[in-house]
C-alpha cells in the first residue's frame, strides 16, 4: 500500500441552508475530494450528483420503511 501526503481538507457543514444548497456543496466537496486524491480535474460533476441524490433517497426511504415497521404499519 502505497501512503499519500495530501493537505489537509476543511468542509463546511451548512445545516442553516436549504437542501439544494447543501447538495451542491456536498457534490462540490466530493469532487474536490476526488480532485486531491486521484490528481484530477472534475468539472462536470452531474455523475457525482446523481449517486448523492441516490444515496439520499434510498437511505429516507429505508428510514420510512424501519418507521413503517416499528409502528406496526402495512408497507
């Protein structure tokens, strides 16, 4: 395993924001993470955007689905 000395990264947590204001800091964040580590140069971050808006959905839907079955509701 080869180790890599990168500087340090400072991200903002903007929870006063709306969502979409977090989304695109949270997508502009990843790829400047991927940037540092692989030494690239994303611009179109639309690939990037679309697995945090997947990974977003499927984890309030699997959140709605525990709900529905701690309640004892019919899914």
């Amino acid at each position: 395993m080869q180790e890599y000395k990168t500087p340090e990264l400072t991200f903002t947590n903007p929870l006063n924001e709306g969502d979409n204001y977090r989304m695109n800091e949270c997508v502009e964040q990843i790829a400047q993470l991927i940037d540092q580590y692989f030494d690239t140069a994303i611009e179109d971050v639309t690939r990037i955007n679309d697995l945090v808006d997947q990974e977003i959905v499927g984890s309030w839907r699997r959140e709605r689905d525990n709900q529905v079955e701690v309640n004892g509701g019919s899914k």
